[in-house]
C-alpha cells in the first residue's frame, strides 16, 4: 500500500519511544522507504541501532553526522524526499517548538524545510496534554494542515488513567495511508459527496434597537464542526448566530440574527442536506414585544415579558426524512438524563452532551449518546477534535 512512499518517522522523548519500533516495522511491511530521525532525548529511551537495522536506512540524530555525509544538504535533502512526515511519539516540547518555528535540531529543522503531509501522535502526561497552551500549539498546528491522532485514554506512564497514551502503530499507519490516498488536503475525505448543514452561536433576541437578551455561546464548536466537516470532503454549510469567528474556507455560511432567523435559514436550506448538526446556543425564549424605539430609563423597574421561541431541532425531527440529526445539549446537572430525554423528545440520531461550563472555552469534554444508549465518553480535548470526534460518531451511524 506504501509502495515508493518515503516517510520519515520523528521519534521524540516519550516513553512511548519504543513504540516507534513497531510503527517502523509495519511501515516496512508496507513496502515504505522509512528514515528515522531521533530527537537526543529519544536516544537516551531506545538505541537508534534497532531503529537503524527495522527501518535500513541510516538514523539522522544530527544533522551533521558522518553517516549523512553522502547527502549535501541533509536536512533539505530529507525533508524534499519525504512523502509524509509521521511524528510518534510527540511530546508536548516538539508540539510547541514547531507551532513556535524554531529549528534547533535535525527533526525541527526536517519539519520546518518539508512541505510534506505532517502527521501527530502525541504522548504525554494527561495535564500536560491538558495544559493550555498546549492546546494552544495544537489548535495551531491543526489550523496550519497538520494532522494529529490521538492521544488515547488508558493507563499512562505515571500509573493514573487518563489521557495521554500513544494511538497504536497500526492506527498510524492506516491513518498515514488515508492521508497520502486522499485527495483532500490534510484530511480524509470520508464525507466527500455528502451535504452538511450547521448551526453555531447564540442567537440574540431583541428588546429594543440597541438592547437584546443573548447568552455566552461564542459559536467555536459549530465553527470547528464546519471547518472539520469541509475538511472532510462535505459540502458545508454553516447557519451562524453573531460571533467574531472568521468563516472556515470553503464553507457558505448563512449570518442570522435571533432564533426566528436561525429558524427560516434552516428550513430554507435543509432540503438534500445528509446531516444536520445544531450546535447552535438558540435562545428558548424572546421578548413578546419588542420596541423600535430605545426605551428610555423612566420608572424604577421595568417588566420583560417573554415569550417561547420555536424550538428548531424539534422541528427538524418531526420533518426529518432520511436525514442524520444531531443536537447538542449543554447541561449543569443530570447531563445523561436530560440529554437522553431531548435526544427522544427532539427525534435525534445522536446528541452531544457537555457542561455548559465548556460554552466561551476552547476545550471541553464530550459525551456522545445514541440512540439504543451507547455513551462515548471523550476526556477533554480542544473543540476542533472534538468535532472530528462527533463526526467519526456520525459516519458510524
Ligand atoms: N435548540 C433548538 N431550538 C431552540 C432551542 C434549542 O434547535 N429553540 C437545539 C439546540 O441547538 C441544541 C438542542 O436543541 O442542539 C438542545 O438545546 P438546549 O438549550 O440544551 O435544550 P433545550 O431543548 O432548549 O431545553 P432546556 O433549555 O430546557 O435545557
């Protein structure tokens, strides 16, 4: 399958390092030109002989070793041969030196001069992993084309169960291969020909010209969800609340107002849409009235009466014909509970539960409920991996 594919495997200072072997071995049963370049720290963990004699090809951990000297410029002359560059394990300090652009050393220096396909595998402690600004490097990275997998969640190297672990070799390498087989830039177009449809943000209710009821959302999952969805070969369109949020590339996206708005968009582009995700903060409720005019501050308090806004999902369920529906339910207490009972109640293939605490931040922890029950539980991860996380759901329906 890897037949004249020259792949460069990145191995860095994670216990997970002799993993690597096994990554090299498969990648070789798959016919792969396989170079092996080792950060100094990965060579304190494994001997780069072993990786030398599974991959036969001589192991770069320094740019100006004797066993590079037959190539001129060897960082260049590597980094133009590589098909796909595969970094596993990847610590957390690799993470935030290429998303930093600094070239200290023969991997950096390799990433940083390749234009190939970059591919991720994290290993680290779960609160590293978790850290912000790690999330931060990630986040950049993904929006510069590289693409991650994992990491997993199982018993780490410091003995807790949590996030943390490598994915599997042989999870890499399928991954590798679906990367250098599609045709989509940095993802694998799994929803080519299909039609999505996503709502994001909050929507805002207007009591006056200059005055509106409105919530938190700031519309980053359903934006995620988008980008993830066209990057995955979908033909996307985004149905969006106001959010500062620049609009992904290649999405159409639909800018409304107030839940009334969020509504008619939605219902005037759901014919032939394959799936419909609401990730939408829709106010349930608006002012029964609302005034053209500024109120003025006249009286010691003032009443708001308000009124039911429709509820979109449902509505989508009661119409739905064929298409996948997915809603999200953001709860403070009881979250399976309540998310089950909309999940029934709104007619819904899938639903997304997290805390509402996660609206406004870049991360949260997902759930993911169907239909006979099933609950995927995801450790926390940045949106835009949880929205390829919902979408792998999806596909899977
Ligand atoms: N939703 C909708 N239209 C509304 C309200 C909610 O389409 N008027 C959708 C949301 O986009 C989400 C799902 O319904 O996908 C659940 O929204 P949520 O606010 O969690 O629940 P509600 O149904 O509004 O119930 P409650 O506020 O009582 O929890």
């Amino acid at each position: 399958m890897l037949n004249g594919k020259t792949i460069i495997v990145g191995v860095t200072g994670g216990i997970a390092a002799y993993k690597a072997c096994e990554l090299v071995s498969r990648l070789k049963k798959q016919n792969a030109d396989v170079w092996v370049v080792m950060t100094r720290e990965a060579t304190k963990l494994i001997g780069p002989i072993t990786l030398r004699t599974l991959s036969g090809n001589p192991v770069v951990t320094d740019l100006f070793a004797d066993e590079l000297a037959g190539l001129p410029v060897p960082h260049i002359a590597l980094a133009q041969k590589a098909d796909i560059i595969i970094i596993a394990p990847c610590t957390a300090n690799i993470i935030g030196k290429i998303a930093g652009g600094i070239a200290d050393d023969a991997l950096t220096t390799i990433v940083m001069a390749s234009t190939a396909r970059k591919l991720i595998a994290p290993a680290m402690n779960c609160e590293m992993w978790r850290n912000p600004l790690v999330q931060k490097n990630v986040n950049e990275l993904r929006v510069a084309g590289h693409e991650f997998i994992g990491p997993e969640a199982g018993k780490l190297a410091c003995g807790v169960e949590d996030i943390g672990k490598m994915s599997k070799p042989r999870a890499i390498v399928k991954q590798a291969i679906k990367l250098l087989a599609g045709d989509v830039e940095g993802s694998t177009p799994d929803l080519h020909g299909k039609r999505v449809l996503i709502t994001a943000g909050g929507t805002r209710e207007a009591i006056d010209p200059v005055r509106f009821i409105g919530n938190r959302s700031s519309g980053k999952m359903g934006y995620a969800l988008a980008e993830a969805a066209q990057k995955r070969g979908a033909d996307v369109t985004l149905v969006s609340g106001p959010t500062a949020l620049a609009a992904p590339d290649g999405v159409t996206v639909i800018k409304v107002e107030d839940a009334k708005g969020m509504h008619e968009a939605v219902l005037a582009n759901r014919p032939g849409q394959n799936i419909i995700i609401m990730a939408a903060a829709v106010a349930d409720y608006r002012p029964t009235i609302t005034y053209w005019q500024k109120l003025k501050k006249e009286s010691d308090t003032i009443k708001l009466e308000l009124s039911k806004t429709v509820d979109i999902l449902a509505d989508l369920g009661r119409l739905k014909n064929g298409t996948r529906l997915i809603g999200f339910a953001a709860e403070t207490n009881d979250h399976i509970e309540n998310a089950k009972t909309k999940m029934s109640e709104k007619n819904l293939d899938l639903i997304v539960v997290n805390d509402a605490s996660a609206i406004e931040q870049d991360s949260s922890e997902i759930k993911i409920i169907d239909k006979q029950g099933k609950i995927e539980e995801h450790p926390e991860l940045s949106k835009r991996e949880s929205a390829d996380r919902i979408l792998d759901a999806v596909l899977r329906l």
